[in-house]
C-alpha cells in the first residue's frame, strides 16, 4: 500500500504540472495577441523608438559613454527614391517580387557559404525590418526562428511599401544614428528627401556594419562598394 505522504505528493506533482501548463498556454497566447497586434498597429503608427535602439543606448552606457539616439520618422514621401532605389540595389533587388524570403540568394548563399570563409546572409529587408522593430541584432536559431515569424506577419499585413518606409525609418546607419533623414541631417547636411544619388549609395554602402563603417567618412572600400550600388541603381525600378 502506498503511504499518505505517496499519495499525497502524487495530486500535488498533477497540480503542478497543470498550474505550470496554464501560465505556458496563458504566455504563450499573450505573445500571439501582442505580436500580432503590434504589427498591425505599425501598420499605421510611425516607429519611434525599437530594440535595437534600446540595446545600444544601454550598451553606450555600459561603456561610460551617455546614451544617444538620432532619429526622426519621415512619410513616405519625404524619402527621396535615390534612397530607396540604393537599398534595394544593395539589400533586396527582388524585394517587390517576394513572399518576405528570397529563396534564389538562399540557395546561393547556401552554395557559396561552403567554401566561404566568412559565410554571407541572404536576409530580405522583410526579414531586417522585423530583426530591426521586433528583436535583437544578436545572431541565434531563437532570434532567426523568431526573425521568420515576424516576417511572414508583417509580409500579410503590411503592403510593400510600408514595409519599406518603416525600414528605411528605422535602419541603423552610423554610432546612434537610425533612419534616413537622421543620417541625411547628420552626415550630409540635408533632408532624406534631397538626398542625391550618390550620398544615398554611399548610406547604403555602410549597412552591412554601420557602426564600423561612415557614410561621413567614407573608406575606399566604401567607396567602391558606393560606385557598384549605384550602377546597380541604374537597374532598380520602382512601382508606380
């Protein structure tokens, strides 16, 4: 026969195990309503403030340094195509042909990255308008999986062009620095809208790593990277 302190352990392990199921189902249903909800919200709200702005103020904290975000939120039609045309020229060429992933550079990455050194991404900028608004710049299958989550949500709610226009509000492009007309005012004096075509491939050319590369401070690297965007520019088109 099976002593009390046995019987009784055994409804307290089943009360456990259910209290412990309710508050993982009660989690997990508050992720969904909350992610989902706050895309369709930026689907009409302008985003002013996202993770990855919050992570690098506390990290220039972290470095004696006092926090700094540069960023102001422009419409649409306060960003000049030249901008628009040097991203998609450098980060998406494919961008209004896909479903948020583009499966060619995929395979091609996955062919070339077996003989690489350094293996290259094929990140849409579906997928790094979600990173950007959504989560962490830190690199892990729990980012990516959740990288791929937000992309197929913000791919059926938002149309192309605001998914566009949120990035190009919220791309990280210099120390403290995010969005095209931050980047237009601090490094070139000017407004995203009159950005020239030449200073838009030169922002462009610093996204892959921002915060060691300058749009202001151009390396010859950047520059030759500046000369290869915009003859790529020649061939990008824009819906009407």
């Amino acid at each position: 026969m099976k002593s009390n302190s046995q019987s009784k352990k055994v409804p307290l392990q089943r009360k456990t195990k259910r209290v412990i199921g309710r508050l993982i189902f009660k989690l997990t249903l508050f992720f969904f309503i909350w992610s989902i909800g706050s895309v369709i919200l930026y689907r009409f709200v302008p985003v002013y403030f996202t993770p990855l702005m919050g992570i690098r103020s506390v990290q220039q904290v972290s470095k004696g340094e006092k926090p700094k975000i540069k960023h102001k939120w422009v419409s649409s039609k306060k960003i000049s195509d030249n901008m628009r045309r040097a991203v998609l020229a450098s980060e998406d060429q494919r961008f209004f042909d896909h479903d948020g992933f583009d499966r060619v550079e995929i395979k091609k990455a996955l062919k070339e990255n077996k003989t690489r050194k350094r293996p290259r991404g094929a990140s849409t900028i579906s997928q790094q308008t979600a990173k950007n608004v959504f989560l962490w710049p830190r690199s892990s299958w729990l980012r990516k999986g959740m990288e791929v989550y937000f992309t197929v949500l913000i791919e059926f709610f938002w149309p192309k062009e605001r998914i566009l226009t949120v990035y190009l509000n919220s791309m990280e492009a210099g120390d403290g620095i995010y969005g095209a007309e931050a980047v237009a005012r601090e490094h070139f004096d000017t407004t995203a809208a009159k950005l020239t075509a030449s200073q838009s491939a030169l922002i462009a050319a610093t996204l892959p790593n921002p915060l060691r590369f300058s749009s202001e401070k151009p390396s010859s690297y950047i520059k030759q990277r500046q000369s290869r965007i915009l003859r790529q520019m020649r061939t990008v088109k824009l819906p009407a």
